[in-house]
C-alpha cells in the first residue's frame, strides 16, 4: 500500500477517535457509527461477503484486500451478514432483461423473487 494512502488514514482514524475531544461529534455518536458503515461498505465489505462466500478464511481474506481492515472489521461485516441470513431479511439481487430491440436493462429484485 502506498505510504501517503497509510498516511491519510492512520490521520483520519486519529481525527475520529478524537472528534468528540475537539468539538465534533460525540465518541460513539450515531454520525460515527454511520460514517464507519459507509466507509466499511465502500472500502471492503463487498468484497469480504464475495471471498467468504467463496470459502476464504478471515486470514485469507485480509492478504487478497486491497483496503487496509482489521480482522476485527472483517469479522464485524461476516457477522452482520450472517445475522441478516438468519433473521430473514432478504437482500437484493439485479436482474438482467433484454428488450425487443437486445438492449439489457437492470432491474432490483429481492433474492427470494429474483426467479419468478
């Protein structure tokens, strides 16, 4: 991983830890806990679902990730994902259909509808 990239988050995980010293939010607020979701979701949550789906292990999953994340923050996204499956919730899958004329188009289903 690049230096300046190492760099930039080892500051911005410093700046969170200390925003609620410094006048931002609270430690622990609600706006954290979102931001470390969405932060999760776009650097490496995705691609943590995919390799364990294929059968990687948590070690094995952290050296094919090109986000830096702790195997406590892959364990976090395995556990989620496994509570989702269990409680029912349903997650959404895109299905592809083609017009009259060959153009694909995509449409969000839900998993448990995608094949009628």
């Amino acid at each position: 991983m690049d230096d300046s990239l190492r760099e930039f988050l080892d500051a911005m995980e410093a700046e969170r830890e200390t925003m609620g010293v410094t006048g931002g939010a609270p430690a622990g607020s609600a706006f954290l806990g979102a931001l470390g979701r969405m932060t999760s979701e776009a650097g490496y949550a995705p691609a943590v679902r995919h390799l364990a789906e294929l059968g990687y292990t948590v070690e094995e999953i952290k050296e094919q990730l090109l986000y830096p994340a702790t195997d406590e923050q892959i364990e976090a996204v395995l556990r989620e994902s496994r509570e989702k499956a269990e409680s029912g919730e349903s997650e959404y899958v895109y299905v592809k259909d083609t017009d009259a004329y060959g153009k694909p188009t995509f449409r969000r289903v839900r998993k448990d509808q995608a094949d009628k």
